[in-house]
C-alpha cells in the first residue's frame, strides 16, 4: 500500500464516520417526539453541532 493510498482509505473512513455521526444525531433528534427530551435532546444536538463543524471544516478546507 503505497502513502497515497493509505491517506485515500483513512479520508474514505473518516468521512464515513462523519457522515455516520451526523445520521445518529439526526436519527436521535427524530426520536424525541417519541421518547421526550430527557436523555436524548442535548447530546443529539451537541452531536449534530460537531458533526455539522466538521463537515464546514472539510468542505472550507
């Protein structure tokens, strides 16, 4: 594997992460009408706010 395959495969796997992360926090956020806030409300919304930083981050890069 040469230098630039590696930082391929390490820019696919975290972009998945980040795309994965953004899909759980919104997946939460859908949740709360079902389940109510407690527990669920401030951490999907922290999530979806990182996620959200890191994606502004990579498309302004």
């Amino acid at each position: 594997m040469t230098s630039s395959d590696a930082r391929f495969a390490v820019s696919v796997g975290g972009t998945g992460l980040i795309l994965a992360g953004a899909a759980s926090a919104a997946f939460a956020l859908a949740g709360v009408k079902a389940y109510g806030r407690k527990g669920i409300l401030v951490p999907a919304l922290v999530g979806l706010m990182l996620n959200g930083a890191f994606i502004a981050m990579a498309v302004l890069d």
